[in-house]
C-alpha cells in the first residue's frame, strides 16, 4: 500500500509549511529566509505565474523534495566539514559477491552533529545546500514517490526550482543541468503567465494554498 509523504503528521496544521503559508506577508516583511520560507515564497511566485494544475504539480514537488532535503540535507553540510571514510564492499547485504567492487563513503559523525541530525533541516537552515540533494532526489528519493510525481516531472521542477534559488541569491550552488532553466524553463513560465489568471495577491494565496494543504485538498493531489 502507499502511504502519504504527510503520514507522520497527526493533524495537517502541525506541517511546518501549512502555518507559514498563511503568514507569507509577515515572510515577506521581514525577509526571512529558512527553507521553509524559500519554499513559501517559491510557492506565492510561481502562483502568479502558472494555471491551477500547474500550481498543484509544483506544491507536490516542494513537499517531496522539502522531506528529501530534510533526509540528506545535514549529510551534505556534515560532509564538508567531518572526517570521511572510503570502504571497499565486495559483497551485497546477503552475503553474494558483486559483480565489481563498491565503494560506500562514511562520515564520521560528532554527537553533537547526530543530535542535530534529529532536528528538521528546513526549519532551521537556508537554501544553500538545497540544490546539493538534487542528485539523491531524483536518483534515489522519488524511486518511492513516483505514483505523485513522474521522474521527469520532478527533474523538471527541480531545474526550475534550483534556478529561482540561484535567481534569488538563495544559494551560490549549481546544478549540472541549470543552463536549461535559463533557456527552456524561463520562457515555458514566462508563456504560463500569459494564460494564467489566479491568485495574485497575499491574501488570496494564503487562503487558497491553506486549503490546497488541507486532508482534502492532500488527497485530492493523492500526497
């Protein structure tokens, strides 16, 4: 059976990202700028620029890859900085030998960097390392999601996604397929707004996307 990204939420309103949606002019106001907020305030620009069922394609990709940065995002800062150890595996979990040798890397972790591990990455980091999880995204973490988003779709919405972030000044980081954002993805947004024709203004967006984040308006997405 499938199971819901949001499963580990008793009550939607706990998510972290349905309080700050409803609070995107206080974000605004103060610049504040958590990944949770970048995800907000990715969501309020995209919803000036793009149709309903758009608008709901990209709300599953920021819960998708938000979980997935979540999982590797203290890996990629702790990598930088921790001593790492590089070991030749010779043989699958079950004993069987493989085919060519593997290489599995291992960081060498503080307490202090494990308890830390604990802690959701969004809620307290910036988007710099946010681009640095692509890879794992698409490679690793959509293989259980795909019944939400197509890997394709996801690859795309990751472009564009990483591009704003660059765009933005939100992070120094690139990916490798980044130029397709400043040539293809910009001029498909640029052409979704000119058919586009909903939520504008804060206020409106608050309330519509509160309710997108809703048990409905989840099961209606099948997140």
């Amino acid at each position: 059976m499938q199971e819901s990204v949001l499963n580990s939420y008793e009550n939607i309103e706990d998510y972290p990202l349905y309080d700050k949606v409803k609070n995107i002019e206080k974000i605004q106001s103060e610049k504040l700028d958590t990944c949770d907020d970048i995800f907000v305030l990715y969501l309020y620009d995209v919803s000036g620029q793009t149709n309903g069922e758009y608008f709901k394609a990209v709300i599953k990709y920021i819960i998708l890859f938000r979980e997935c940065l979540n999982k590797y995002g203290w890996l990629k800062i702790f990598e930088k900085v921790s001593p790492v150890i590089e070991k030749e595996e010779t043989k699958t979990l079950e004993g069987e030998a493989l085919p060519q040798p593997k290489i599995s890397r291992q960081i060498l972790l503080t307490t202090e960097q494990s308890n830390q591990m604990k802690e959701e990455f969004c809620m307290l980091n910036n988007g710099e390392f946010a681009p640095e999880v692509a890879n794992e995204f698409i490679v690793i973490f959509m293989l259980e999601y795909d019944f939400i988003l197509s890997i394709p779709e996801a690859k795309s919405l990751t472009i564009n996604f990483c591009g704003w972030l660059l765009l933005k000044g939100y992070t120094c980081a690139q990916i490798s397929d980044l130029s397709q954002y400043q040539k293809g993805a910009t001029k498909k947004i640029n052409y979704i707004h000119q058919i586009f024709s909903i939520m504008s203004a804060a206020q409106r967006f608050s309330r519509t996307i509160t309710w997108l984040f809703s048990r409905r308006g989840l099961q209606d997405m099948q997140i």
